[in-house]
C-alpha cells in the first residue's frame, strides 16, 4: 500500500489547501492583519485617540509636507491613520470571530437539534429561519441598531439574531443526510442516547461543512460591521473603526484623498483575503468538491 | 404550474409575513427609554400632556393589542406620523420611494449587464486567461465595500475628470414636474432630453457601485451553469449535427444557462434593497434607503420601522417572485 493511500482525508485536504498559492498568501494577509489586531498597542507608533491639530491632515510620508513618524498621514484630527487603521483591526477581526463564533454555536446546535430531532422543534426553528432571512441582512441589522443604539455589544447582537440561520441551514442540511446513514442507525441500535448521537456520532462527521461556512461568513460580518461602522451605527469614535475612518474621510475628500481611501484598502485587502482563503478551504475541505 | 400549487406557495407565505411584522414590532419594543419622552426631546412637556401623549399614541393598552393596531394600521398603509416631517410616514416613503426604485433597477441592470455576456464568455473560454481575469474580478467585486467604491468613483469621475456630477439625482435648473416620481420617466413626459440625460449622468455612478458586488455574483452563477449545460449530451449532439459554435452557444446553451441566473438576479434584487442605504448616503441620493438613515439618527421611529418592514415584504415577494421564475422557466422543477 502506498504511502498516499493511508494518509487521513484531514491531512490530505491540509495538503491540497497548502498547494493552493493564492489562499496561502491570503492566508498570510489574514495572520498579519490579525496579529496586528492583537499586538496593536506594541506595535502602533502612536495613540489610537492622540489628536495634534498642527498635524490635521498631514499627507503620508511619500507625499510633500509628510513625514515617515506618521507614514500613512494623519486625519481630520491629527490623529495617526496608521495607529488607528492596527487598532481598527481589533474591532474587525474581533467582531467577525466573535459574531461567527456565536452564530456557528447556535446554528449548530439549533441545526443538529431541528435535523435529528424532527417534529416540532424542526417547524418552529425552521419557520424562525425563514422568517429571519425575509429581511435583507443590512436591513435587519440596521433596524435592530436604530432601535437598541450604537456600540460593541449591540452590533454583535443585531448581527448574531440574523447570521445563526446560515450555519443553521447548513447544519440542519447535514444533519437529515446524516441521521439516515449507518453509522447513526448503528448507534442507534446500540442505545446511544439522542445527545450522544447528536454531538459525538453526528457533529464529528460534519464538521467540515460547519468549519467551511463559519470561514465564509467572516467576510460578511466584517464588511456588514464596515458598513454599519461607516453609517454612524456601529462602533463609536474614539473607538477606531475601518467603516467609521473611511466616513470621517468623505468631508476631505477633495483635500485628503487618503484619509478615506487607506482605510478602505484595508477593508478590501482583509475581505479579499478572506474570500480568497475560505475558497481554497472550501475547495480542500469539501468532501463533496473531491475527486 | 397548477394552480393549487400556486396558491399552496402564496399561503405559505402569511405565516411568513406574520412572523416579519412580530419582529418589525418587537423592534420597537426594544428601544430604550420610553417613546414619549424620545419623541418630545429637548422640549419640556407637563405630565398630563406626556400622559395624554401617551394615550394618543395607544402606549397605554397592552403590547398584544398594540401589534394588532399595528398589523391593521400597517395593512391599510397607516403607519401613523413621521415625527420630524409632521406628515404621514406613508407619505414621506411614497415620495422617497420613486428614486430608490430608479436607482436599483439600474443597478440590476448594469449588473445582468455585465454578469451575463462575461459569464458566457468565462465559461466557453473556460480556464484561459479570460476566465481567471473574469474569476478574480467577481472575487475582487464581492469583496469592495460599496461605500468606499463609491468615493473612489466619485474621486476619480467627479472630481479628477470632472465627467459626472458628485453627488444628488438632478440640478435645480434640470427639474421637471413630478408625474411619476421616476425622474427618468417624468423627463420623457415633459419632453425634457437635457433633463433626461442629466439624470443619467447622476445615476451613472450610485448605480455602478450598487450593481457590481450583484454583478460579481451573477457572474459566478452564468458561468457554473454555462459549464454545466455546455457538458450536456444535447450539445454534443447539437456539435454532432454540425451546428455552429455561435448557434449552439447563444442559441441552446444560453437559455438554459440563464434559468438560474434569473432567479439569482430576483433574489440579488433584494439584496441591492440593503446596499441602497449605504450608496444614497455616499452619493447624496434622494432615496428611501437615505431617509432610513437620516431618520434614524432624528429617532423618527415610526419611519425605520415602516421602512423596516417594506423592505421584508418586498424582500419576501422578490423571493416568491425568484421561486416562481425557476419553476416556470425549468419546467423539471416542481415548487
């Protein structure tokens, strides 16, 4: 037997997702991004809330009239773009892990409960879903921000109500396949009680598709978080906030194209990357993308 | 589809609405402090006219009475008084409502525009640089914040080239009677071609930036189904008979590529209802997705939620109206 034929399908699918060249540098985006997110106050040269109004505006250090102690240039408050754009990372990177996480948690369990169970619980969750994704998401998360008002916790909520359907769907899909297979009727013959089947025969065996959609929906949450941010809705100044420093820009706009645009490109940058990422995932993990 | 079908997928769809109006509702339920008092703001109000105010407004009865007022008041299109215009909500959002409308529909189109011919093209010259020039750039337009897009449209056409108008849906010396509220249509009524291509040029860049990330993923759709029907036996036998290559594409292929493109364009329709609120308020359009925002911050209430809940329904009917496309365009598919 050779050696490929024993590898493990976990392992197998780490290798292909590691030949694919374009989701390992996005991946790289990611980790940098991310540790900057987590080491900010080291590595940011100044304070995310310092104000200098004498430095209002100042263009980036390749530009005239910039300097390299502030190489990205500063805002309509003198404030460093370049401390606020590693500190508005947190908040990105934050709010996108801690809303997929909450919403991958509850979907699975309101997945694997409505898909094994049936009956009831299947109808009321599966109505709930349904009447959850008849609102746009903006929509949704825009009303629910109007009513409760701006701030962290807030956001993480208006956003958690809506996005635990999408791993919901997926993992109430996996579950009715899988409660047929043998493997569950097996346990099941043996006595294994609901929550054992539930959580150690079934959810093992579906963790990949949860893993995949979890990785996908990071890029929603963070542009929704983005554009919440950027409509006044989201997080708060002083708080930095990708969305929030790309609206403080629209009034320089014809004096400090940079002020808008550097936080936009990190926006960019980090959504692309993730797209890029969860694609190659998605494409080694699958099993339905195996040949 | 037969008929009993139809009319199973159109009951299925109240509980459905019910369940949007309870949250649309609870949202309401759910703001902090009492509505009085955050409609009365700054002003000072003695207790019996907050009490008589409070009253007026059915604050006093019971919640379960207050959702059914709601729900009825809402079906008839009462939903009572925008408290900053002084005006009915319904009013104000029918005024608004016009510009949103414009501005999305030619969103759509730009994005089936686009998706459709370069989804084609991917797939039949599938694997060559022009299919990767065509994959990364869908990647690349999900992946631009709409907001920010738009001020890089507005840097580059409005201010460097100074080709398109900055912001709004038409100068004051351009504006034409409302008939309709459809600048466009109200131009053509008055026989105003300057007027017409004015607002042309002030939607050009709201309706680009709103209909690229559609764009992208139409994009997606048209070029997975071309490639799966491409593979199909009937276009071996079409290629077989000896049919041309341009025949056989545009001709047999492309139909049924389209069908779920179609339904994803219905659907993408209501996603654009979202990204409406954030290009109005970059590009200053006149809309209702700008009136949810303005009113948000006014704390006009009763609008967020009315607009609230048009978007669901709406939403819901682009739903239905994407179910019933596919169904009746593929004919294997039963609802």
């Amino acid at each position: 037997m050779s050696a490929a034929a024993v590898t493990s399908p976990t392992a197998f699918a780490w290798r292909r997702a590691l030949r694919n060249r374009s989701a390992v540098g996005a991946a790289a985006v990611i980790v940098v991004v991310a540790l900057a997110a987590i080491f900010a106050p080291w590595i940011a040269p100044h304070a995310v809330d310092d104000t200098d109004l004498l430095r209002r505006l100042q263009p980036p250090a390749w530009m005239d009239g910039g300097e390299w102690a502030f190489p990205l240039g500063c805002d309509g408050l003198g404030r460093d773009i370049l401390s606020r754009l590693i500190f508005g990372a947190r908040v990105s990177i934050s709010i996108g892990l801690l809303v997929v996480a909450l919403a991958v948690g509850i979907g699975t369990i309101a997945g694997l409960t409505a898909g094994y169970l049936r009956g009831t619980a299947d109808t009321l969750l599966s109505r709930l879903a349904e009447i959850l994704l008849a609102f746009p998401y903006l929509i949704f998360a825009v009303g629910l921000m109007a009513m409760t008002g701006p701030g962290l916790h807030n956001l993480v909520l208006a956003l958690v109500y809506r996005e635990w359907v999408v791993s919901f769907r997926v993992v109430r899909g996996e579950t009715l396949a899988a409660r047929e297979i043998e493997y569950v009727e097996a346990a099941r013959a043996l006595g294994a009680s609901r929550l054992h089947i539930m959580t150690r025969e079934i959810l093992p065996n579906i963790l990949s598709p949860i893993l995949v959609v979890g990785t996908v929906r990071m890029a929603t949450v963070i542009m929704l978080e983005a554009s919440l941010s950027f409509l006044g809705l989201g997080v708060q100044s002083p708080t930095a906030s990708w969305g929030a420093m790309v609206a403080d820009g629209r009034d320089f706009l014809l004096d400090a194209w940079w002020v808008s645009t550097i936080p936009g490109l990190a926006i960019l940058a980090l959504v692309l990357s993730i797209n890029v990422a969860s694609q190659g995932f998605r494409d080694a993990f699958d099993p339905r993308m195996r040949t | 589809m037969p008929i009993a079908r139809f009319v199973e997928r159109i009951l299925h769809l109240i509980p459905v609405l019910a369940g949007v109006s309870v949250i649309v509702f609870l949202m309401i339920s759910l703001t902090p402090g009492d509505p009085v008092e955050i409609m009365l703001g700054d002003q000072r109000a003695t207790p019996e006219q907050v009490a008589s105010m409070r009253r007026d407004m059915g604050l006093d009865r019971p919640a379960v009475e207050r959702y059914f007022v709601f729900v009825t008041n809402a079906i008839r299109g009462d939903f009572g008084q925008s408290f900053f215009h002084r005006r009915p909500v319904s009013a104000v959002i029918s005024e608004r409502l016009p510009a949103t409308i414009e501005l999305t529909v030619a969103a759509m189109l730009i994005a089936i525009g686009l998706a459709i011919p370069l989804g084609v093209l991917a797939a039949v010259r599938r694997d060559t640089i022009l299919d990767r020039i065509a994959t990364v750039g869908s990647l690349f337009g999900v992946s631009l914040p709409g907001f920010w897009f738009g001020i890089l449209l507005i840097l580059f056409f409005a201010v460097q080239l100074q080709i398109l108008p900055v912001a709004g849906r038409l100068g004051y010396a351009m504006e034409v009677p409302a008939v309709t509220g459809f600048a466009l249509v109200d131009s053509l009524i008055a026989g105003r071609m300057d007027s017409f291509w004015e607002v042309l040029r002030h939607l050009a860049l709201p309706a680009f930036t709103l209909g690229l990330p559609s764009a992208a993923i139409l994009m997606r759709v048209t070029r997975s189904a071309m490639i799966e029907v491409l593979r199909a036996d009937y276009i071996t036998f079409a290629e077989a008979k000896g049919l041309s290559r341009a025949r056989i594409i545009g001709l047999h292929a492309l139909k049924n590529a389209l069908i779920p493109a179609v339904s994803v364009a219905a659907l993408e329709t209501g996603t654009l209802l979202g990204g409406n609120m954030v290009v109005e308020t970059v590009f200053g359009w006149p809309g209702l997705g700008r009136l949810v925002v303005e009113s948000i911050f006014a704390r006009n209430y009763p609008l967020v939620q009315a607009a609230v809940l048009l978007y669901a329904v709406t939403y819901v009917a682009l739903n239905f109206a994407a179910d019933l496309l596919y169904t009746v365009l593929n004919p294997r598919v039963r609802l």
